[in-house]
C-alpha cells in the first residue's frame, strides 16, 4: 500500500477496480492525471494483489496520494467498491472505470459542486467511439447524462463516474454491496431520505462503449438484469410475475425513451436512421435480461460484468482498438 499523508485530507478519492493488473487503468489514470486538481484527488486501486498489480510510481505522481486495497478472490466491482469506499480519505468519493476518461475539469468541477448539500453529482457524457453499436449501447445505458445537457437538481445520475458524499454511503453499512449494481436504487433511497442530486455539465467523462455486436448483446443482457433483480428482491411473486406480463409495455416506454435520447443528441436524425435494427435487437435482448431479473433474480449478473467493466478494450471493434490503441 502507498500512501502520502503529509498533506492535508484529499478533496476527492477516485476509486478504481482491476481485475489483475494495472495496464487497463493506465489512460483513465493518465486522465486523473491531467485533472487540474490532481493533487487533491486520492487514488485508490482495489486488485486482488498488489504484488500483481505492477503499479509505476511514476504515472501515479503528482496525487495527493495513492493507496492500494487488496481484495482477495474479487468477482464484482460493487464488493470492490465497497471496500474502496471504506478505505477511503477524502470526504466525496468518485467511482471511475478503466474504459471512462474525466476531462481536465471534471475533479475540480465535482469538488466545487460538492460544497454544496448534494448527496451526488452526476457528469456529462461524451461517447468516445461513436459507431452503431457503441450509440445504441450509450443511449441505452446513459442517454439522459449525454451531452448536451443542463445542470440543476436531478432524480438520477449516472452509476459511474459520478461521486456521492462518503458519509452518506457509509451510512448504509452492509446494504451499500446490494445497492452498487443497479446504483438508481441508491440514488432513488438517497431522494427518499430528503437528499438531493445534482447534475453539473461541465464535469465532462469520455466514456468507451463495448462496440462489438456480439459481446454489446451480451453484455446488456447481465446490465438489464441487474436492476430488476435488486429492486425486486423482497417482492412476493405476484408482484414479480405483474410486471414480467408487462414486459411488452415496459419496453415500449423505454424504447420511446431511447428514441427520445437520440432525437436530443442527433438532431439531424443522421444517427437515428443507422441505429434502428441495431436497437431493435438490443431492445429484445433488453427485455430477456429484465424477464430473467425479475423472476430469477441476480444470478451471476454481476460476475458476467466484471471483464466488460474491467477490460473493455478487449470488446471493442476493430477500428475502435487500433484507435484505442493509438491515443
């Protein structure tokens, strides 16, 4: 573990997960890095190991400080959350990912913001390999948080790359794990207490979307079961086999809300025209994942996630690869 406490307490701790080593965080790092407030900002890394982890001094310069949080046998990034959320320093925490890269301003637009009561701050998002796939994917997951967007108090921000106050996920002690992998819950229970959410534009996060067709299918499948699974937990299965039944009306809205994203963020329509048989598959695929959250539950949706979430350059098309490679 290597910390720097000579300094006053960090403004913000940003929490990485790898599933092994540190090369799939090394661009969203290299981005912490250019941050003009790189050194508020604490770096946590949770690994299974740290002798593994092959971290370079030198790309971690210039942090207020770097720690990192070994979590033996790690099968979900909401555990390794957890366990970075706890080990943290700083009062407002951020959970980044590997394939997600904050703008210069995004640390210090987040910190700023939170000096105000806001339980969370929400980014913009840009979609940093546009293409059919990755499009679909973005609307699907984060087409509300896309620029271009206003800033104001909001009902739900995104799940990553956004950052909460640590006090108030704290509070949830052993719940918080159950609450991380659909984080709507959290945001939705944070509102239910009198807390409020904030979305600020000018926190900016590139974000890399799966873009091949095969694992962006599969991968939204594990994604939309993970909601209904967590929020219908301690439903009887009456309730659970209502809304299952009302699949067929559950996705028309969230067609009609994804159409909606697109028409704001292509107004020329040029995008929405390429887009449709793609998101038809994906709107069925959608729907299948939801079916098996609310009538099976969780399952391993979680551990099918984590190589999306931490090695997403090995889903990427061709073309997106060689241009991820070459930035």
């Amino acid at each position: 573990m290597k910390s720097d406490y000579s300094k006053t307490v960090p403004d913000l701790s940003a929490i990485l997960v790898t599933a092994d080593c540190f090369e799939p965080l090394r661009k969203t790092v290299q981005s912490l890095a250019a941050q003009t407030v790189r050194d508020r900002l604490e770096i946590i890394i949770v690994c299974p190991s740290e002798n593994s982890l092959g971290l370079v001094d030198a790309e971690t310069a210039g942090f207020h400080s770097v720690r990192v949080i070994e979590l033996a046998g790690l099968k979900t990034t909401s555990a390794a959350r957890v366990a970075g959320i706890r080990a943290a320093s700083a009062p407002v925490v951020a959970l980044c990912e590997d394939h997600a890269f904050p703008e210069p301003g995004w640390a210090e637009a987040m910190i700023e913001t939170h000096k105000q009561a806001w339980a969370g701050v929400g980014p913009a998002l840009i979609n940093a390999n546009p293409g059919v796939v990755s499009w679909v994917a973005m609307a699907m997951d984060y087409g509300r948080w896309i620029e271009p967007v206003t800033s104001g108090v909001i009902d739900d921000i995104p799940g990553h790359n956004s950052s909460w106050k640590r006090s108030l996920l704290l509070q949830y002690a052993a719940q918080l794990e159950s609450m991380l992998p659909a984080p709507t819950l959290l945001n939705w229970d944070l509102r239910a207490k009198g807390h409020k959410l904030y979305l600020e534009p000018s926190a900016k996060v590139r974000h890399l979307q799966v873009s091949s067709l095969w694992p962006c299918l599969v991968e939204q499948f594990h994604v939309a079961r993970l909601f209904p699974a967590e929020r219908s937990r301690n439903w009887a299965w009456y309730r659970r086999l209502f809304y299952v039944c009302g699949m067929p009306v559950l996705l028309i809205r969230n067609l009609r809300g994804w159409l909606g994203h697109f028409r704001r963020i292509d107004p020329t329509g040029q995008t929405s025209a390429k887009v449709w048989p793609f998101l038809l598959l994906a709107l069925i695929v959608w729907g299948m994942g939801e079916i098996a959250g609310y009538s099976l539950g969780i399952g391993l949706a979680q551990e099918r996630t984590l190589c999306f979430d931490t090695h997403r350059s090995l889903y990427l098309n061709r073309r997106d690869r060689q241009l991820f490679a070459a930035q």
